[in-house]
C-alpha cells in the first residue's frame, strides 16, 4: 500500500541558536552548547534528496475528506491529496484547527528585540558583560536578556510585563536612534552600563512581539486519522525553558521512528494512525513538564522581587563547571 504523507511547515525566519542541556548524575556540572538554528537546518537538509522538500508553497487550508485523506489548498500551486497530514508550522498553525479550536494565548509577557553587531570588536565591554552564554538582567517586571550568538552579535530581548494591547498602544518611533531612546526610558535609574545593550544597538531589527503559549497541559481528541502536529503548532510555550526548538527536535525524530515502524509492518492506515496516537502521549508528556518549567521561570523572572527566585532555581541545579569541564 502506497502512503502519501505532507507535512505543512513554516520556514523558519532570521537566526537562533539551539541550546541543549547536559547534567550529571549529581547535577553538579551543567554544560551548554550553542549551535545557529540555520546551521543545523543546512545539515539536515543536506542529508535529503533533491526535491524532498518543495518550497515556495503558500499553504492555505486543508480538508479531510471522506476516505481519510486530505485535500491541501495552496495559493499558488496546484491542490494535492495526503493520507498523513502533519502540521510543523507554527504557533498559528492553519492545520491545528482540524484537530482543536483552542489557540495560544498571551502570556503576560512582550519583548521587544535588537541586534548588536560585531560587538567584541566595537563594544568590548558590552561582549564581557554578556560572556559566551546569556544574562539575566530582571528586576520589578521587567528586564534585559542579552544572548550571544555567532558571527560577534549579541541579540538582547527587552522583556516587559505589560497587557497584551500594550505594544500596540505604545508603537516605538520609526527613528531607530528615537526607538532606542524609548525603550531606554523604560528602566530609569538603571545602570549605564547595562542601557548600554540598547543604546549601542543597530538600527535593525528593532523588534516588538507578543509571547503566545498555551497551557502546559494542553492536548487534544480526534477522530480524524492519519493527522498530528508537532513542535510550536502543537504546544508553543513562552521562551523562559530554552526548550521549544529543542523540543522539535525530539518530535520530529519521535513521529518518524513511528511512521517508519508503521510502514515496516505493513503500512495500513489502522498502523499509521496508532503510531501517531502513541507519539502525541510522549509529545505531551515531555512538552507538559517543559511548559510548566518555562512556566515557573517566567513568574520567576517577571516579578517585583526578580531576581531573587529565580537565583534559587539555577542554585538549584549545583555550583557552576569548573573551568577543565
């Protein structure tokens, strides 16, 4: 029996890094490694046969039909048929509403995002405050949250506990020099030294958004088969676990160790279908505790009193590596 599968995804936009997480037995060492979201993409790509993957598909809808296939409607290509539809694009998946009318909602949380460019070079001093990792610079509600990347830049995300219009009510000027002003008047009294990460930031991007999660318990039921959702489409959470890539990562590798084995014994709808049922239980469970972790970081982070508790939560884990870790 031939299966046609099509997974719907979003292509990712800028650069990220993916961070991953390694403790010891004892959890007294926590080792982090970095590695540009793009980069990994290229590796991967790079595995496949040409044409595995059709770009330039502006998806629009799809529908289950009655032989429990899909029709895929696209805005520029022609209409195709699936029998396995899988959903990896996004927080505002089109295909999560065949299977839940339940969407993201606001968070608490805004940041708005800048950029600064071959920083160990102009500003030295700013690369020695941030380091080779990130920092958490929080306090009554708000903060600055710096994080190096490749390539000498350091990305740092205005955090802000605000309503969920806030953003819109408040717009930054089109100025950049203005913008930074703006976003600088947020935190009087601050330290110099620490504005400094906005006010030495490029003129682009300057970006605001919006933090969107669902709750850590969320699921859904079906009747429909040979349809799922993995990564931020099936449980987006807000950023403060630096694990939603991470978590993809699983539930890619995850689903495709399901639909190999189902077309290895046999390939019947019946096999796919129960394949994808028993990946959604590990989904959720592994996505549940990171969300409620990101979760608890967050109301630790954005607080009057930050960054007491969440000093408490990272002393949780043990003393720091030492230098030969």
């Amino acid at each position: 029996m031939e299966i046609t599968i099509r997974i719907i995804m979003k292509e990712a936009e800028g650069q990220r890094l993916i961070g991953g997480l390694r403790r010891h037995s004892r959890f007294t060492h926590i080792i982090i490694f970095l590695l540009h979201r793009t980069d990994l993409r290229n590796i991967l790509l790079d595995s496949l046969q040409p044409n595995t993957i059709q770009w330039n598909h502006n998806f629009i809808t799809a529908e289950p039909l009655p032989s429990s296939s899909y029709r895929i409607h696209f805005t520029n290509a022609p209409t195709i048929t699936a029998d396995i539809l899988i959903g990896a694009d996004g927080a505002w998946s089109r295909i999560r509403p065949l299977l839940t009318p339940i969407a993201p909602t606001y968070s608490g949380i805004s940041f708005i995002e800048l950029v600064v460019s071959d920083v160990d070079n102009r500003f030295p001093h700013l690369g020695s405050l941030v380091g080779n990792g990130l920092a958490f610079i929080m306090s009554d509600n708000k903060g600055l949250i710096p994080q190096r990347n490749s390539n000498g830049v350091i990305r740092i995300y205005v955090g802000l506990r605000v309503p969920e219009s806030w953003l819109d009510e408040h717009p930054l000027p089109s100025d950049p020099a203005d913008a930074r002003q703006n976003i600088i008047s947020l935190f009087p009294d601050w330290d110099t030294n620490v504005l400094d990460l906005i006010k030495q930031s490029d003129d682009a991007p300057i970006t605001p958004r919006k933090i969107y999660a669902f709750p850590p318990a969320h699921s859904w039921s079906t009747q429909l088969k040979g349809i799922t959702l993995l990564g931020d489409a099936a449980h987006v959470m807000s950023p403060f676990a630096g694990e939603g890539v991470n978590l993809a990562l699983i539930d890619a590798y995850e689903l495709g160790r399901e639909l190999v084995g189902a077309v290895r014994n046999g390939g019947l709808m019946e096999q796919v279908d129960g394949g994808l049922r028993l990946f959604e239980k590990a989904m959720w469970q592994r996505a549940g505790e990171k969300g409620e972790e990101s979760l608890n970081n967050l109301n630790a982070l954005f607080a009057v009193h930050a960054p007491a508790e969440f000093v408490e939560i990272v002393k949780s884990y043990g003393p720091p590596p030492s230098d030969d870790v």
